[in-house]
C-alpha cells in the first residue's frame, strides 16, 4: 500500500467546460447530459456535450468525481444554475463541493472560471491563484459566481475554462491530492465537458392601435406596423411576419379589428403583438343641392337635396313638414350607417291660394235711360303673382229682369282666373231707368221703405220659417257656403210678409269674402239709403238668451247710423274659418 503523507495535501479537481454562450447576462441554463453517456475511468479522456437552455428549472449543468489519490472517490463538484435575486429567472452558476464517506474540507477550496489559461507554473495549475478562494466549513459547501463576471453579456459563443480543487483530508487516509478523472495536463488530471448554450428567452414587442374612421381607410396587414421589436441577443433587427388569418373583427360602429404578428428571433424564440385598429365613423354626412325658396307656386314640388358621407355611399335621407298658412316648409335630414345625422336642409314653397281681385270700370249699379243699350267696360285684374296677369271672362249670358216698375236690370257677371286656377267673379248692373207706373197699388209711394237682400238663385230663408223667432219682422237671411268668394244679391224694398211681387227692386247688395268680408249696398240715383244694419255669423240670425232668433234690424249686429248715399259698406273681421255662414243685409231707403 502506497504511504500516506500526514501532512495536509492539496487535493485537486479539474475540469475544462468549453461553453458557446448564446444569452444575455441573465440567461437560464438547464443541463442535458450527451446522450452517449460515456463516462471515463482515471486516466482516459472524458468528453460529455451539455446544452444550457432557458428554462425556469434548477437542473444540473455538470459534476465530476472528486479522487482522492488518484483512485479514491471522495465526493463531486457540481456546477448548477440558480436565482439570486427572486426575480424567477436564473442569474448566477453555483458550485457545490459534496464529499461523501468520511472525507471533509481541510480548510481551502479553489475555483477557476473563465477563458483560460488556468493559472500554473507550466507544470502544474497553482490553485493558489484561482480567482475564487472560499474557507469550506460545511458539507456539502457551495459558492454562487453572477453571470455578470463571466462575459455572459451577449450572444457571440464564448469559450470558458472550469477548473475545481479542494484540501481534503480523511481519518483513514490523512491528507490526499483529489482530482479529477479525465484528461492529465502536466501532473494534474481534468475533464473536457463540451456546453452549448441556446438561447431561449423570447423577443419582446409591444402591441400598437390604431383609429379609422372608414372600413375603406382600414390598411393591409403590414409587419412595419411593429416598430420595437427587440430580442436579448441585441440583433440589430428582429423578423416579424403577419399571422395569417388571424384578423378578428367585432361589433359595428365601432368596429375592433384585431391582427396578430409573430416575432421570432435568431434561436427560434417567438413572441406575439397585436394590432388593433377602432373602425368608428364620427363624421355627419353633408346635405346640398336642395331647392330654393318658391314665394309663390301653384304645386308643392320640392326638389330633394344629394347626401354625402365619408364612409356611408348612400345615407338614409328623411324629411318632415311644417305647414304654417298657405307655406309649407320640407326639412331634410341624412343619417349614415353608423347613426351620425347631418344639419338640417330646407325648402319652403308657398302656394298660391289667393284669388285674383276683380276691380269694375264704373260702380256695381249705373242707371242709364229708359231707352239706352247698356254697354259693359270689362273690369280689371290683378293677382298677389306680379309675374302673372290674370285672364277675365264673362261668366255665362247677361242676366236681364224686369221690375214691377217697368225698369230692366241687366246684370253682367266676369271670372277671372289666375296662374293657378284661383278664381274671383264680380258682376254689375245696369239698369233702364224706367219710369214708375201712375197706378201706385200699394199706397207708400213715394218715400221711405225698408229692404231687406233677396237671391232669386233660391239661397234665401224667409225669416217667417226660423224657430223659435222673437218679432214679426220680415226679411230674409242668405246661407253662403264656405269657399265662396263673392256673392251678389237683389235689394228688395216693400216686400211685406215676404212677398217678392209686392217688392220693388232698388239696388243690389254685394258680398266680397277674404280676410274681411266687405258687404256694399248700391240703390239706384234716384233713391237714397238712410240707413243700414248687416248680420255676419254661423246661425241663420243672431241669438238671444233664450236660443230665439232675433230679427230686429237694430239688434243685427252692425248699424250704420244715419245716412244719405247711394252706397255704404259695411268690413267685418272674418274669424269663420272654415264654417258656412249667412248674412242678413237691411236697409232704409227713401224712394223718389
């Protein structure tokens, strides 16, 4: 048996790790062992391939046996991964010296890493100046190195030297020199281990957005759109391609369109970023292009505007009207796919409801001799449309009546008709003066009578057949249906208990309706009204308290007070509407 020294001894583990580092200083590492499995026994050349991967694991990267007089297993150094910092990601190598049976530290352990040469004197390494020299006081006993201190700065490969020794002692054996099995350099032996280190930490990106306000506007997929794509391994540019297919779109106004673009560096790592572009319409559309104003039209044609819209090519195009009289106003409006309502756009038109005014070249009556022709002067007309000259007609054949008097009443009625087919008639009499007849059968001529309006056309209501009815007046009330413009009636004095033949003939009453309802009484020259009362409503007469008609002259409604003319007029408010009314005209006249 070979003599053991006493004295303390150096007893030394060597191993070289050749490592081709591809990750940054904060790498992870996991051990795989080379699927060989060749392991040597001292003396022969060990050569094990390891890779270190990223991975969140505390694995093994290498361990080798610690011999203690060349051929005594003493125990292992192991170097493994680890996290320093609670950061979960591995940071640091840490070596473990363990010894087994009864070996234990004799004080110093020694450790070198790097990229060579190990420290030594051209024969031997020289422990005692490894970089790393800790006092074990435990075992198994371990020190951790930050990656920092070993260049892992980086993806370039790098190549490190690993060389372990160890004081060991033992109660059986005293002091021994360990190391390790492998290869001999000089009087020492180590083992060749072969690393390689993959990168496995993936690129980073961050996502981007974007807001349209069209589907149109929405670009193509385009990777460019990933402007910080970066990897740990510092590439100067990191690919990223389009995923295709993998577009969303969700909802309507807004639309969330999402697209996803993978990120993969120079190892294989990948990582993901998305796009997402907010499809939302916020602008109105634009109304043009509707007519202009009409002052005056026969017809309500409104021309509509055009809608544009900057996403919508046909916006929904709504419209309300508001009448106020004889206008009526269009209101438009526009609303696109996505709800955005555009202003407001009008047109008012205002049609032409107003008759022509029909003015006669004389007055309503003119008196002419016994024996005269009557002539006729067409009147004049003239409309609210300046733009328009109204066209006048005669309406029908001349009307001709003879008087108990022996007087003959020509009546001429015209038409006028404007641009829109309103029409207004007026009519005047020309009567042959005739002289009364001697006999005079009814005893008051001449002198002062009362007269009450007659339409021979059958519209009068003898006051006789109203009830309940105050008074024993006679007269007549004359019905006028609502659209009627004018009316014209025969002036009938000493018509008692309503007998038109006892009647004589003196004049007319002439009704014009608009605004105002203009009522004018015209006699003939030789007679006189001195006086006049009219009654304008929606009853037959007016109407006392107890619902009875009332047909006193005073209490019609309107007097004229005292008189001595050939003609009056009477203008009432017509605050009707679209009611029927009656009128009821008397008068006092004084017969020559």
């Amino acid at each position: 048996m070979k003599t053991i020294n006493k004295s303390v001894m150096n007893i030394l583990a060597v191993f070289a790790v050749s490592l081709f580092l591809g990750s940054c200083a904060k790498e992870n590492f996991e051990a795989v062992t080379d699927p060989s499995g060749s392991v040597t026994t001292p003396g022969a050349t060990a050569v094990v391939s390891t890779t270190l991967k990223s991975a969140q694991t505390d694995a093994q990267i290498s361990s080798v046996t610690l011999y203690a007089g060349q051929t005594m297993d003493a125990g292992s150094v192991t170097i493994s991964q680890t996290d320093t910092d609670g950061d979960l990601t591995n940071d640091a190598i840490r070596v473990t010296y363990t010894l087994t049976g009864d070996w234990t530290f004799n004080t110093l352990v020694h450790f070198y890493i790097g990229t060579g040469p190990v420290p030594n004197n051209g024969k031997n390494f020289v422990p005692g100046n490894f970089p790393y020299v800790y006092t074990a006081n435990t075992n198994p006993y371990s020190f951790t190195i930050p990656f920092t201190k070993l260049n892992f700065s980086g993806c370039t490969p790098l190549t490190l030297i690993v060389a372990a020794h160890a004081e060991l002692s033992s109660p059986t054996y005293g002091a021994q020199t360990g190391f390790g099995a492998g290869t001999t350099w000089g009087n020492n032996w180590f083992t060749q281990y072969n690393v390689t280190v993959t990168d496995k930490t993936a690129p980073k990106a961050s996502n981007v957005t974007s807001a349209v306000q069209c589907i149109g506007e929405v670009p193509a997929p385009n990777a460019n759109v990933i402007t910080d794509a970066s990897d740990n391994c510092a590439l100067t540019t990191v690919p990223v391609t389009y995923v295709e297919g993998s577009e969303t779109r969700v909802g309507s106004c807004p639309t969330i369109i999402t697209r996803t673009y993978l990120i993969t560096d120079a190892a294989g790592n990948t990582a993901t970023a998305n796009q997402t572009i907010t499809v939302q319409d916020v602008t109105k559309p634009v109304l043009t292009n509707q007519g202009a104003d009409v002052p005056l039209a026969c017809e309500l044609n409104f021309t509509a505007p055009t809608a544009t819209d900057n996403c919508d090519s046909n916006p929904v195009i709504t419209y309300v009207d508001a009448i106020n009289g004889f206008t009526t106003t269009r209101i438009w409006t526009a609303t696109d796919a996505c709800g955005n309502k555009s202003e407001e756009v009008r047109q008012s038109i205002t049609l032409d409801k107003i008759p022509p005014v029909l003015t006669l070249a004389g007055d309503p009556i003119i008196t002419i001799a016994c024996d005269a022709t009557p002539t006729f002067v067409t009147p004049t007309a003239t409309d609210n449309n300046g733009n328009f000259t109204p066209t006048v007609s005669i309406s029908g054949l001349d009307q001709m009546e003879t008087t108990s008097t022996g007087a003959i009443w020509t009546t001429r009625t015209w038409t006028a008709t404007d641009a829109c087919g309103n029409t207004s008639t007026i009519s005047q009499k020309i009567i042959n003066n005739c002289t009364f007849p001697i006999g005079n059968p009814y005893g008051w001529l001449p002198g002062a009578g009362t007269g009450w309006a007659y339409d021979k056309n059958g519209t009068s209501t003898a006051f006789n057949s109203l009830s309940p009815k105050t008074g024993n007046n006679w007269g007549w009330t004359n019905l006028i249906a609502y659209g009627t413009t004018s009316k014209d009636y025969t002036l009938y004095v000493g018509a008692g208990q309503n007998i038109i033949t006892k009647g004589i003939p003196v004049g007319g009453v002439s009704v014009t309706i608009g605004s105002n309802i203009v009522v004018t009484y015209t006699v003939v020259s030789s007679c006189k009204i001195t006086e006049a009362h009219l009654y304008v409503g929606t009853t037959p007469l007016p109407l006392n308290k107890q619902k009875s008609y009332i047909s006193a002259p005073g209490q019609l409604g309107y007097n004229s007070g005292a008189l001595a003319a050939n003609t009056y007029t009477f203008t009432v408010p017509n605050t009707f509407g679209t009611k029927n009314i009656y009128v009821a005209a008397h008068a006092v006249v004084d017969v020559k």
